[in-house]
C-alpha cells in the first residue's frame, strides 16, 4: 500500500489549500529565493504538498521536510536500549542551525497525537527531551531570538482528532478537527489573506496600548489564583504580525489571539492554577498548581502528569522561571468555539497562558540589539524549554501594576476592561 493510499481524505481540499497559501504567505511572508525547513508528522502530507506547492509559487530557493511518524516513535519506547534516551540527532539539528543561518525559513506542522507517550516510561520519556532539547538549542535559537521568519501550523492527525473527538468516527473527527483548524486560522472568511490582516491591526492596537501604560507587573486572580508577574526591564509586548531581524513581517503563529512579552524571570510571586490541560511531548498534565518565590516554582503540583511535570522543571535553572506572559480574551473564536483542542498552538489562544523557560529576545526594546547578557541583566530568561500553560477563563481578573503600587483594570471575568 502507498502511503499516498494511507492518508485520510475527509479533509476539504479547497480549505486546505487555501491554508497552505496562507501559511506561505501570511505566516512565513516567504521571500523570492528563500530556502524552507518544514517538520512535519507524516500523516500532514496533503499539507505540506499544498505548502511545498505555494512556496514554489512565491520564489522559494529549495523546500526541505522531515518527517515524523507516531509508530517509529513508540519503537523506541519498546525496543531501543536503555542508552538511546540520553541520545539525540544532534547533527540534523545543526543541519537546520546552518540553513538559517544561511537565510532559510522554518515552518512546523503541529498536530502529533496529543497522547502518543502516555503510557511510557516518563524517565526515559524526561530523558530523551532534555536531550532532543540540548541537541535542538543551536536551531532553536535562531527561532526563539526572532532571526528568521518562521511559522507554525496544524493539520489534524487522525489520533489527535479521536482525542478531541472520542465520541465520533475517525472520518468524521478528522473532518470536523479540520474544520475548527480551519475556522480558527480564518480560512472560512471570503478573503483569508486580508481578514488576517484587519486581525494583526487590531492585536497591534492591543499591544500598542499595552506598551504605552509600561505597567511594572500584572496581578492575574481568580480561583486557585493570585500571581503577580513583575515585567522584565524594558519590556516590549506584541501580537500577530512580527518583524524577524532578517527584515521580514510574518505571523509566527496559525491561529494567533495573544498580546505577549517578557515577564521579569526573578520577579513573579504567588500562586497559580491551570485552566485547561496541558499536552506536552505525547503526555497530559492537567489541573497544575504552582507556588512561585522570588520568581522561581518552589512548589508544583498536578492531578495528572505531575511526574512528568516535575521532570521538566528539573531541565534547567530556567525551566523553574518564567520566559513569556500573554494576554488572550475568553472570548476569543478558539475559546467560543468550546473546543479543548489539547494541543498549546490552540488552546493558549483561548485563554491567558504563562510559559516556563525561555525569553524571547524581541519582546524587549531594541532586543535584536542586547546580548544575551544584556538580556540576562534586564531580566529576561533563559532555558532549553519554552512550555506555555493556560491559566486565564472568564473567572479570571487581571490588573495592570504601576511602579508607584498604582492598578489599572486590564480584564475582567477574561475580557478586556
């Protein structure tokens, strides 16, 4: 059987398309000559032929994909030595580090099963993520420190939508998990290009008004929450479209509902709570209770995955701080849409979400200017892991702090004051 054969068809391929097209030319804004990475679980062929195609269109250098696939995965879970978890492919990783450093673009296709590692080991599980992390950091960095134009999106894998979906058919899950990945990345609008657009605009406003106050922190509370987030020295917060230092506007993220910045990594005090789950790496934790002193978690807790929790924590010295704070509405179109998508791309842009580990540089004035020891000293973190968790709902109030103790309201019940 080809594997042409093998992949799921209930997929409009009108919409697909029209995904595809936008995540060349609103999520990456590929440029004429540009060469791209793709990654990519097997099962998203159909879209990354459509994005391989319209990348082709735009003037792309050369398309590269590598793909992943869940049952090769599982095989090293069930048959690889004891060794194998502390190893990594390193040198693929330096092979992405090089192309961007020679000017490619990135673009990921999310949409593994959620639960894929569920049932294994979480030592090895914790092991071979620190050491796919360690080996992935000279890429990553070109990422996370904005140098190029990069991209993710989704495509509904057939054991993701059964997740979201349980109660349905395969067919009718996958159909149904496209046509919300649809409806949250605005392909179901007459102009898809342009509504994202008229949404980068008003995300801008948002984060322009943000930007003008200079709050000193954020105070988040609700139930099971009362955190204050101090905000890093010379913080800068955006949403949407981004410039990369490579000069090139593009939306990191397919779907995106968030303004965000850099919080203060020695500056977060108090407690907090999740409010959705958390799928992280082929395993869910959910209902996490943390405890943060002088900006560090000094206590955490989950109903669910806790272990796994813990074992991500222990990563680094980073991985206990704080490297991002977004703010999303409760009435965002994910959240209305009443999806639990168990996948980070959607569910923090239905809801206000923290994230343990690494800073991003661009969320400072002049970052692509400062050093990371520049960084370092005005408060920004560093990490191998960049995990967001949600912890904002319509129970949630969240106020501006001033340096002189001063508060202005900035959501109420999860909605913009």
């Amino acid at each position: 059987m080809s594997i042409h054969s093998q992949i799921k068809t209930s997929v409009d391929p009108v919409k697909l398309d029209k995904l595809g097209e936008v995540a060349v030319k609103v999520g990456l804004r590929l440029q004429k000559d540009q060469d791209l990475v793709i990654t990519a679980p097997i099962a998203a062929l159909p879209l990354v032929r459509s994005i391989t195609r319209h990348a082709y269109l735009a003037g792309a250098g050369i398309v590269t994909t590598f793909y992943s696939d869940e049952e090769t995965t599982l095989a090293r879970y069930a048959h690889a030595p004891d060794a194998s978890f502390d190893k990594a492919s390193g040198w693929l990783y330096e092979g992405m580090a090089k192309a961007f450093e020679q000017g490619a673009a990135r673009l990921a296709i999310a949409g593994d099963n959620p639960m894929m590692l569920a049932n294994q080991d979480p030592q090895k599980v914790s092991r071979a993520n620190k050491a796919n992390s360690m080996a992935y950091k000279p890429a990553l960095d070109k990422i996370a420190n904005f140098d190029i134009n990069w991209n993710i999106c989704s495509y509904p894998h057939p054991a993701w939508a059964r997740q979201v979906f349980p109660d349905l058919p395969e067919d009718e899950a996958v159909e149904k998990l496209a046509e919300a990945i649809f409806a949250a990345s605005r392909i179901n609008t007459p102009d898809p290009i342009v509504a994202w657009a008229e949404h980068n605009a008003n995300l801008k406003t948002r984060s322009s008004w943000l930007n003008s106050e200079r709050f000193d922190a954020l105070r988040f509370t609700g139930p099971g929450t009362d955190l204050t987030v101090g905000m890093a020295d010379g913080h800068e917060w955006h949403g949407g479209a981004s410039m990369a230092k490579n000069g090139v506007i593009c939306n990191p993220n397919i779907p995106t509902e968030e303004v965000f910045t850099t919080p203060h990594a020695l500056k977060v005090e108090g407690t907090v709570s999740s409010t959705k789950p958390l799928s992280h790496q082929g395993t869910l934790i959910d209902d996490i209770q943390v405890r943060f002193e002088a900006g560090r978690i000094v206590e955490a807790k989950a109903a669910r995955g806790e272990e796994v929790l813990n074992k991500v924590l222990e990563t680094d010295e980073g991985a206990r701080r704080l490297g991002e704070v977004a703010l999303v509405p409760h009435s965002s179109p994910i959240s209305a849409s009443g999806v639990l998508f168990y996948n980070t791309l959607f569910d923090e842009n239905a809801s206000c979400h923290i994230a343990l580990g690494q800073c991003y540089s661009k969320c400072f004035l002049d970052g692509a200017s400062l050093t990371p020891e520049q960084i370092k000293a005005q408060g920004g973190n560093a990490s191998l892991v960049h995990i967001d968790w949600m912890i904002g709902s319509d129970k949630i109030d969240v106020d501006g702090v001033r340096a002189d103790g001063s508060t202005v309201p900035v959501m109420r019940k999860g909605e913009w004051a």
